[in-house]
C-alpha cells in the first residue's frame, strides 16, 4: 500500500462523519446509519484503489451499499480488503451520547478476517499488556496481569464492558476481583482504542460484542502496538455452519491478532461524530463551516497521526444547506 492512500481514507471517514453527526440525539438511528454510509460510498469512489468490502453493512441482499463483496474505489492497484463501520454507535448518536464514531481499515488482499455477523468474545489491552492477558485465563487472572504490566494497583484498574444483560457474570467477576468497571451503550471498537491511550481511562475491554467490529478493533491495536484475540460464538446451525467454512472447526479456538489482521500492514482510520475520549465529535460553526477530528494510523510504520479539519461545507458536493 502507498503511504499517500492514508489522507485519501480520512477524508472518506470524514464525509460519514459530517452526514450523521446530523442527527445527533434525534432518536434516529437508522437515518443517522444511512446517512453514513451514502457519504462513505460516495467519497470511496474517488479513492485510488480497487477495494472489495469483506467487513460491511451485511450482505448484498441485506444492505444496499458496502455489503460485503462490493467493489470500492477507481479500480486501480492497490488490490486491498476494506473493513467499515460508517457509523460506530447509531443507538450513541441516536441518543446524543459519546464515543460514536466512523470507521475504515483497509489492509492488503487476503489480509482481513472476514468475520461473519455474529458475536465474538473478546479481549483487548494496550501496549504495555500485550502478550499478558489470554481469553484463556481466569478474568481475576487477566485483571491482575494488565495491573502489573502498567504498574498499577488493581483496584485502580479499568475494565470496559458493553452494558448488556448477557454480562452481568462478567461484571460480577471483574468487581469480586477488585477492579472497577466502565460500562458503555454501546461502540466496542473505540473502546478497543481507548486501551491503548493513557487519556482513553480504561486498561482493559472484556465481553462480547460483534466479530465484524473486533476484526476493525485489531486493525487499530495492530497500528498501535495493543492486543487483541477473540473467539466466536455461534448461537444457531447456520451461523456454526458459517464458522465451517471459514476452517473454524473447532469453536473453543482463539483467533489471535496475526488471525484477525494477517501480514504487517493495515491502514486504519476514524472521525469523531460524538465527543468521546481521544477524539472530539463534529462541530457545526458559524458561516456554513464544521470541525473534525479524525485518527489515521499505518501498522507497517507505526504512524499515528491525528487530524483536525475545517470544511467549508457551501463547497462539498451533495450538502444540503
């Protein structure tokens, strides 16, 4: 991949962004998703690259737009997989809530996961407890471990967890252990993030929450030196058949990053839509203009690079005044 594809990435995120940030906390989910996507889809079309969504909005016949197999870009080399989540939180941004956000990774062909639509257990730290923590292990065992890798006591310790019914044993686990706990609506990839940043407030994500997602999340850690493993979980015969044929046989096994995100390169980027802890959300200025604030991050090279933008939005195509 060329070093010049990461500013063309943002500017895609960046697009997404200031399409749903819109419908901030109009109870409006699904208009603020599509939003997104439109906005994405149409800045992909102008980057240099001949792209195919293996990380999407679903299938062809379930999503319009960036469905899984379609073909993004101009259609020259570079040949890459794309991961993305247009918008990272529509129940977030629905209720004008923090941390939503809008997502690419793209990486190299035959690079991503192809994750299917279900969920996956995961764990995920930042670079001080890479190679400490295992899904393995006890989450007692886990807690302890990120606590010494960042010289902490375990009672000063953050856990994040997705605040969801099928967690509760979890959290029960983590505050027996002594460690407190964040929990969140929803966004489990900025979560993911937020491990790898001293101002993110959390040492740790625990739980499940969406494959396709933790694919996006290990692309992040990748670029940022973190860990990431997950492990899927099935709930019907289609969705382990679906497992079968991704080789996934054995449904206790634990894909680690090199599984998630193979090979030693992957470009990732985000754009605020709502404040959240390393990233702001869009402002809307005075005279038609709007802020960002956007990531965009290369694993070969290790660059991390944040991004605050002006947009004139009189000027860009399709804005509606």
């Amino acid at each position: 991949m060329e070093r010049e594809l990461a500013p063309e990435i943002v500017r895609v995120t960046e697009l997404a962004a200031l399409h749903s940030a819109r419908w901030m906390g109009r109870a409006q989910k699904e208009e603020a998703d599509r939003a997104a996507t439109e906005a994405m889809r149409e800045m992909f079309d102008t980057v240099l690259m001949d792209g195919t969504v293996v990380i999407g909005e679903g299938e062809m016949d379930e999503a319009p737009m960036l469905y899984i197999g379609e073909r993004l870009g101009t259609g020259v080399a570079p040949e890459l997989d794309v991961a993305v989540d247009p918008l990272e939180g529509t129940e977030v941004v629905a209720r004008g809530q923090a941390n939503a956000i809008a997502v690419v990774a793209v990486a190299p062909k035959g690079t991503l996961l192809h994750a299917p639509d279900m969920y996956m257990d995961k764990i995920a730290v930042g670079p001080r407890a890479r190679g400490k923590v295992h899904l393995n292990r006890s989450v007692a065992e886990n807690l302890k471990a990120v606590a010494e890798a960042n010289e902490k006591d375990i009672s000063e310790v953050v856990a994040v967890i997705l605040d969801r019914p099928r967690h509760e044993q979890l959290i029960h686990e983590v505050r027996q252990a002594g460690a407190r706990i964040k929990l969140i609506g929803g966004g489990d990839v900025a979560a993911a993030i937020n491990t790898a940043f001293p101002e993110g407030g959390v040492d740790i994500l625990l739980g499940s929450g969406g494959a396709p997602e933790g694919v996006l999340a290990a692309c992040a850690l990748k670029c940022l030196g973190g860990d990431i493993m997950g492990r899927l979980l099935p709930e019907n015969d289609e969705q382990r058949q679906r497992c079968a044929d991704m080789g996934i046989v054995d449904l206790s096994h634990v894909l680690m990053m090199d599984e998630l995100v193979s090979g030693d390169d992957a470009i990732f980027s985000a754009t605020g839509v709502t404040d959240g802890e390393f990233l702001h959300g869009v402002r809307f200025l005075s005279n038609s203009k709007a802020r960002t604030q956007s990531i965009v991050m290369r694993a070969k090279t290790g660059t991390v690079r944040f991004i605050d933008a002006t947009h004139d939005l009189k000027k860009k195509a399709g804005w509606d005044l």
